[in-house]
C-alpha cells in the first residue's frame, strides 16, 4: 500500500507540544470555550423556544454563508433511560436547504464523537472546526440543499451548543460531575424532541459515522415509522467488548488527570487537558491503521528534534502528530463530554431489552446501507456484515481506504457517492 502523504510532516511541528496544553497558554486558558475562564461564556444565548418556526426562505442555504446558522431549541425535560431526568434540555442545530409542502425532504446528519451541527461550511464564530463532511452538502453535490431539508444537531451531552456536563443546572452552576449518564436511546430521543419541534414527522434519511452511526440506527429500531432510509457508516449494533477495552484507557487517562477534579474543574481555573490529549493520542491510533502510520511517519524524526537522545524532549514525527490532534482536540473540546459520550457509545446495544439484536433489528422497516470501511480496525467490517444480514431491508456499501475507521470522514467521494445511491433508491 502507498499512502498519498494529504498532510506532509509540519515543519513547525515544534508548536505542538507533549501534552495538550500549547506554549503559552496556562492550562485554564484554553481558548477552547470550556476552560474554566471561558466556560460561561460557551453556554449558547441563542434564543431557543419550542416550536420555533423552521427556517424558510431565510434559511436557505448558500455557499459562502456558512457560520451563524446555528440554532437552538429548548425541549423541556427529558427522561432518561438508565434513570433520572434533565429537567430543561437544549439541542443546538443547523440545517440547510428548505422544508418543502409535504414535510418530506428531510435528511438528518449524526455526527460522531467529537464533531458537532457544523456539517458543512467554513470554521468561524461558533464553528471552531471547518465542516466534517464539507463536500456532500451543497448545489450539485451528493446532499443537494435545492431538493433537500437538511437537519443536523449537536449531541445531547456534548460541548458545542446542546445541553451537557459544561451547561449550567437549573441552580446555575455547571453540571459537572453531576450530569447524569446518558445512553444512545436518550441522544436519539432528544433529537425526536427536536424534530417534533421543528414540525417533522419523517425522515427521508437519518445517516451518521461511527458514534453518529449509532444514533442513526437507533433511530430505524425505535422509531421506524419515522424512518424511510437509514444509513450506518462504520458502525455497529452493539459496542464490542474491543471497543470498550479501547475506551477504558481514555476514560481513565481523563478521570486520573489531577486537573479533572471528580469532573468539577469549571470553577477551579484548571481543566484535565493533559488527560483529554492522552484519550485523543490513544483513540486516534485506533482511529488509523498501522500501515499508514508506518508508510507516512516511518522512523522520521520530527524536524530539528533527536528522539534517540536519552533524557530529551525529541520525537519522532509520529508522536509530534499524536501532539499536535491531542492538543487540537483539548483546545476544541470539553473533557466531560468526551467522558459521557464515550460511555453512551458504551452503552450502545440495540438489543437491550428489546430480545436481542436480531429481534431488534427486525422491527426496522426503513430501507438501510450498512458502510464498512475496508481497513476499519475498530469497527471492523464483519460488524458491518452482522448488521446488514439482521436488517430486513439492507444494502451493503464499502468504503476502500488506507485510512482505517476515519476513512467515513477522509473519503468523502466514496461516501457522497453511496449517499446519492441510497437517495435515489
Ligand atoms: C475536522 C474537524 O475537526 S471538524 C469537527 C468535527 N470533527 C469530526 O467530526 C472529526 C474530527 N476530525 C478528525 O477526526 C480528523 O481531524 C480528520 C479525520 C477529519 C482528519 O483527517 P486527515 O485530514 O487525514 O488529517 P490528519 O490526521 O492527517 O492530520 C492532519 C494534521 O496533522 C498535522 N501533522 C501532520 N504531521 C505532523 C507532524 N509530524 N507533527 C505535528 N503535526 C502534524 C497536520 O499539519 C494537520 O494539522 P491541521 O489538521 O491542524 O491542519
Ligand atoms: N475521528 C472521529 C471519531 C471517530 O469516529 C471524531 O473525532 O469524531
């Protein structure tokens, strides 16, 4: 296999460094928006209701207007699965396009893990991350916002807009530690909130990766007349005794992380960023395969640095790159919410007490794509294949990579073009 080098060694790589924190910034000043400095101001202001009027012609979307477009809802409070409830929840979205007469152009977008709502556009105020699947939404691409509605949302728990650990409680403190455990089936069921409130019956399309393909067939098993197409992209019915094993270390690099503070760091000046560059440094090697890395990194030592000199600071070029994505994540990312994100994807099992996957599974009468990525270490394809035989109605789609798991955001034509072939079914 020969990797195309998409991003050659930086030669400023010294900018990174070994842990999360970049030089000159203390840690508790990230400019990540949930440092303990910042934290408040992260919360959104925008004016949320229930049953705030769907953007018509002024949601429209072009190219070129792609930040201030989120939007918020406050859909009351939510039940959770596993116990307890959120007394008031807000679910930060975007959309593009518009809803047509007959309610039936919809498509919802699920992100994983650590993305967001921002599918696609530029980074910018309340962006800090250009679009993840910035080419399939758009005038002639796979998503074209002329024919569809396009919905995507900020996951219940997350850090970037909808109501999570970093929100404030209804007593006006941050939820901290004390947020409760949230499984998939309550990400999904504050979506339903949400698109009840945004006056939507049914989804033409629910597709989502990874994490966001767990929400997406969440979605075709518990709410299947809602659902006329489910695609699922690098995923699983079920999290696998493997992937837990692999968040286990995560979890615990952040918990163990002084800084975290049992999860109320918000108020202490300090916030577990080494411990978060530790989860994303050890996540992201799951995320890629071992050939690649060898293929671009090699034994290279990153440009001016010795890394077989005993007692230094010198790296190799792959551990500048681990660096430079564990910083690029603490800058961007609350570490409580990848603690409660991690654990809903844990949880994952659209068997749970509905019999088992297989009976699960047949209740879906949504016509699904199940997307494997050839390489995919940590969602291999046999998961794929399992899902697809289950599923009543199933088309099998295959992603070729030299990526691994990240090839459902790398290869964005492969996965455009799967997307116009299950829309146009
Ligand atoms: C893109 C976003 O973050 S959007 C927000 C939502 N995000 C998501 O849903 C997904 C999160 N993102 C990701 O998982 C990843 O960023 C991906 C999969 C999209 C990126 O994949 P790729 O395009 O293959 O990027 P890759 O893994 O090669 O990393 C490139 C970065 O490593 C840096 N890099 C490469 N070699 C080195 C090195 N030796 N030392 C230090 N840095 C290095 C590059 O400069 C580049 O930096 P930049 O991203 O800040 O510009
Ligand atoms: N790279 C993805 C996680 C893998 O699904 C993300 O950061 O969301």
């Amino acid at each position: 296999m020969t990797v195309t080098d998409r991003h050659p060694a930086r030669p400023d790589g010294a900018a990174d460094t070994h842990g999360a924190v970049v030089p000159g910034q203390a840690s508790g000043q990230t400019t990540s928006g949930y440092g303990p400095t910042s934290r408040l101001r992260s919360v959104p202001t925008g004016t949320a209701s229930r049953g705030e009027e769907v953007p018509r012609s002024s949601g429209a979307w072009h190219e070129g207007d792609p930040v201030g477009q989120r939007r918020f809802v406050d859909i009351g409070g939510l039940d959770l699965e596993r116990g307890g409830r959120l007394s008031q929840v807000r679910i930060a979205y975007e959309t593009w396009g518009t809803l047509n007469a007959s309610r039936d152009n919809v498509i919802l977008v699920e992100h994983a893990l650590t993305g967001d709502s921002h599918v696609s556009g530029e980074a910018g105020p309340g962006h800090p991350s250009p679009g993840w699947w910035n080419a399939l939404i758009g005038a002639g691409r796979p998503v074209d916002p002329d024919e569809w509605f396009v919905v995507a949302s900020n996951v219940l728990g997350g850090c970037q807009g909808s109501t999570g650990p970093s929100s404030l409680a209804p007593d006006g403190r941050p939820w901290g530690s004390r947020f409760p455990y949230v499984t998939v089936r309550d990400q999904v069921a504050a979506e339903a909130a949400l698109l009840d409130a945004l006056g939507i019956d049914r989804l033409a399309a629910v597709v989502g990766g990874s994490m966001g393909g767990m929400r997406a067939l969440e979605w075709a098993v518990t709410e299947p007349e809602r659902v006329d197409r489910c695609l699922v992209l690098a995923s699983t019915a079920y999290a696998t005794a493997d992937q837990i094993a692999w968040c286990q270390p995560q979890l615990l690099a952040i918990r163990q992380d002084p800084d975290f503070a049992g999860g109320d760091y918000y108020e202490t000046g300090r916030s577990p960023e080494n411990g978060l560059g530790l989860a994303r440094r050890i996540a992201h090697i799951t995320y890629r395969t071992e050939t690649e890395l060898s293929e671009r990194f090699g034994r290279e030592a990153q440009l001016g640095e010795d890394p077989l000199r005993a007692g230094d600071r010198g790296r190799f070029a792959v551990e500048s790159y681990l660096d430079h994505h564990a910083g690029k994540l603490a800058r961007r990312f609350d570490a409580n919410s990848y603690l409660r994100l991690t654990e809903a994807m844990n949880s994952h099992d659209v068997g749970r007490d509905r019999g088992g996957v297989e009976a699960a599974l047949s209740r879906v009468s949504a016509d699904c794509t199940v997307v494997s990525v050839d390489t995919d270490r940590l969602y291999p394809p046999r998961l794929s294949d399992e899902l697809h035989r289950a599923l009543p109605r199933s088309t099998r789609a295959h992603i070729t990579s030299d990526y691994g798991h990240d090839g459902f955001l790398i290869e964005e034509d492969q996965v455009g073009e799967i997307i116009s072939e299950a829309l146009a079914r």
